[in-house]
C-alpha cells in the first residue's frame, strides 16, 4: 500500500508540475521520452532485421536456382561444340555441305535411318550423300519434308553400293548388313585380307570400314567379307549434306 500511495503522490506532483512549469516537466520527463524512443527504434529495427534476412534467404535461393539452369546451359552448349568439333575437325572455312542436327537414330529411328532437321526449307534434295565426321560418307537422302529430312544409311540391309577393297582398291559391291554393318563378296584370288579398308567414293576415296573376317568355303571360288563400319550409327548427333545433291 505505501508503494501506491508514492506512485499516486509522484503523478500527482507530476501533473502539477506539468500545468504550473511546463517547461521544468519537460526537462524531466525528457530522458523518459528519449529511452522510449531508443526502444521503439530497436523494436522496429529488429523487425525490418528479421524482414532483411528474409528477403536475403529469398535472393540467395534465386540465384542458386540461376546458377543450375546457367550450369545446365554450359553442359548442354559444351557438349554440343564438342560434337560439332568431333564432325568438322579443324576446319575454318565452310565444306559447303548443310549441317543438320540429327533428331532420332537407331533404336528411336528404324534401323540404319537418320532423321535430321533439315529440310526443304534449307535445299536438302532427295539423293543428297549424308556425311558424318571427318567427311565419311554414311548414306543417302531418301526422304525430305519441308524442316526434316530421313537419311538411309548405305548399311540398311540389302542396299548396294560400289565400293573398293583394300591398298590395290578392288572394285566390291558392298551390301548393307544392318547396324552399320556390311558384307561383300568377291573372288579369293582377290587376296583380300582382314584388317584392310573398304572406300566408297566421295573427296576421293574415303574409308567406311575395315575387314573384319573373312569367311572362305574350300568348295566356292569367293570369299564373303564382314566389314565393320568406322562410325557407329547409334552415335551420331550432327551430319552434313551435300548442298549440290552429290
């Protein structure tokens, strides 16, 4: 009870003081006024602090997801400079061919077809010769939309194409024996032996395979070769086609 009885002596003083000296109540309550800003001004710092970090958390978030997707980018742009430098080599001037993306290959594709995304719309025409990397000739434009084109690979079963065998280049019909593959047949005096190259024509004579086995029948005159292809066909992401149909 005597602490309530100070409390309502000092606001009554307090108030007197206020009306009969305004000015010496300002001087006291002053130091007052001024501590209860200092705590208002914490309090609202302390906020717009928690506001702060929050807004921080936000941002860092924002740029770690932009740095994946910048990341992504790099991996997919690096990747595709690197096929393209496997296709073109070294070259700096253009091979006059059009390059086109391939969209689907064996097993998406039938196999021994290429779909690239060439067209039409770029000059592709039918019978165009399809290259892979290093200029190796790998088929024939058998189809042409207006933005796609599906390129028969010359190791589509069944199909025929002149070739030569080895360092002499012996003439050899070359037939496709799927998944890239090919056999030939040809005289044993031919003296064709495994490990050599088999070209077709293109820049001169340009390899496709190498002699893999020789299949020889004491009772027949001819020996059947397995040719293995230089390129493999489920590999192949960039083509170039000749632009003058050739």
């Amino acid at each position: 009870m005597f602490a309530v009885g100070v409390l309502v002596l000092l606001i009554g003083i307090l108030a007197i003081v206020r009306f009969a000296a305004p000015n010496a109540f300002i001087t006291i309550a002053s130091p007052f006024w001024k501590a209860g800003t200092s705590v208002s001004a914490a309090v609202a710092t302390g906020a717009g602090g928690f506001t702060s970090t929050a807004n921080l958390v936000s941002q860092r978030d924002q740029l770690a997801t932009q740095v994946d997707q910048l990341t992504a980018q790099n991996r997919t742009l690096t990747a595709r400079a690197q096929d393209l430098q496997n296709l073109l080599g070294n070259r700096t001037q253009s091979s006059g061919g059009i390059l086109a993306a391939v969209l689907a290959r064996p097993p998406v594709a039938p196999y021994d077809v290429l779909i690239v995304d060439q067209g039409a719309s770029t000059h592709v025409v039918l019978g165009a010769t399809a290259y892979g990397p290093g200029g190796t000739p790998i088929g024939t434009v058998a189809t042409v939309e207006n933005t796609s084109s599906r390129i028969t690979l010359y190791s589509n079963p069944g199909l025929q194409t002149d070739a030569w065998a080895g360092d002499t280049r012996i003439p050899i019909t070359l037939t496709g024996a799927g998944s890239g593959g090919f056999t030939a047949t040809l005289p044993k005096a031919a003296g064709v032996t495994e490990g050599q190259g088999i070209y077709v024509a293109a820049a001169g004579a340009v390899p496709v395979g190498v002699v893999s086995h020789v299949n020889a029948d004491p009772s027949s005159p001819n020996v059947v070769l397995q040719i293995h292809p230089y390129l493999n066909p489920f590999s192949l992401t960039w083509v170039t086609i000749s632009a003058d149909g050739s």
